[in-house]
C-alpha cells in the first residue's frame, strides 16, 4: 500500500494530485467507467456551431486532427465559462466528440485532450478516470512520455485501473529514461516501486522495458 511508503506518496502527490484537485470539489462522485470504445459522443457535424473561425471549421470537418483538437478546445472553453448546465454540459460533450475524431486518427494530441477531459470533467460533463486512463495508455503506447508518467501514477495509486505495482513499474522506466523536466520524478517512484515487486517481477518487467525501447528508439532517450 502507500501508505508504507511516505515518500513514495509525497512524491505521487506533488505529480498527480494537484491535476486532480479541482475536479474532485467540482465532482466529488465518480462517473461510472467505460472503455473508449463504448464511451458516449456527438456527432460534432450535427452540433450548434460556436463563433468558431470558418476556415478552422472546414478543415476539421475534413478531418484534419489538428483543426479538430482545436475546434474542441473552443467547446471546453466554452463549457468551462458557461453558467447553464445543460448547455455546458452540451458544450463538453461537443468537446469530447472533437477529440474522439482527432484521437480515432491516432492523434496523440487528441488522446491527451480526451483522457485529460475525462480525468478533470467540468460542468456537467462527469469525471470518468476509467476514460482518462484508458486514453493515457493510447498516447503512452504511442510514445508520449507524460502520459507514460501519468499512466504509472494512475497503476500505482490504483486511478482507473487496477492498482499493479509492476505496470507503475514499467511506464515509470520508460518516462524516466527521456530528458525532461519531470525526469527525476519518474525515477524516484520507479526506485521506490521497484522496492514493491519481486525480483523476478522485476526481471520479468525489466526485459518488458528493454523489447519496449528496442521497438520504439527515442533520439532523446538517456538510456
């Protein structure tokens, strides 16, 4: 558990927690979970439009990934500033449709909107940590080093998934082992996880990471 280790949760804390808290005293209950498949949407084709500039609207509606993350960002915007619930709540869903176009393209952009939507929620529209970490692990397995961080946080803590000390384990190593601001902080937890799992878990997860990297050569990789 955790709680054993003080330090390991300060340091999940100072990470993760800070992302979390607002959404938690805006919707302090959980939705109930689906996978990204199953998940609910609009067609953004048959939605009310915003002010949103024509060109932008045209190539998303074209199905540029770019156009359609940006085109949802006004949605969430709008939600987030709308005093109605229903019609914020409309607003998010418009949102999460156009990110769901941009993701379904293997948009890691899209995918991050999409899982940080559903990790946060907003006015009306539920948090669903199923979601967001179901959409974290797309954009890990695509190589995006925060969400390889997050998605170990989210097995650590037991966030959406099953709490597995051996998969915080393996996208800790794999976050940790790129340059970056939270590089050293990713190194952290995995040592102390690491101290959480067997030895031939972590040889076992250890030969995991090491197919991984050679699969996916990163330029800017330490290791």
């Amino acid at each position: 558990m955790i709680s054993r280790h003080p330090q390991l949760a300060w340091i999940l804390v100072c990470i993760f927690v800070p992302r979390l808290a607002a959404a938690r005293a805006q919707n302090p209950a959980p939705a109930p979970s689906a996978n990204p498949a199953s998940a609910p949407s609009l067609n953004p084709a048959s939605a009310p439009s915003l002010n949103i500039d024509a060109a932008l609207l045209a190539k998303a509606n074209a199905g540029d990934a770019t156009a359609e993350v940006q085109v949802g960002e006004q949605y969430a915007h709008a939600g987030a500033t709308e005093h109605f619930l229903t019609v914020a709540a409309q607003d998010y869903q418009q949102a999460a449709a156009w990110y769901r176009k941009a993701a379904d393209q293997k948009s890691v952009d899209g995918e991050l909107h999409l899982a940080a939507l559903y990790r946060d929620g907003g006015n009306g529209f539920p948090r669903d940590m199923e979601q967001a970490a179901a959409w974290y692990l797309k954009a890990a397995g695509q190589g995006d080093v925060g969400a390889q961080g997050t998605l170990g946080v989210l097995y650590s803590m037991g966030q959406g998934v099953a709490h597995d000390d051996v998969e915080a384990y393996f996208w800790l190593d794999l976050a940790a082992s790129i340059k970056g601001p939270d590089q050293e902080k990713y190194a952290a937890n995995r040592q102390l996880i690491g101290e959480r799992i067997t030895a031939d878990e972590l040889a076992a997860v250890q030969d995991r990471i090491a197919a991984w990297k050679a699969a996916h050569p990163r330029p800017d990789s330490s290791k």
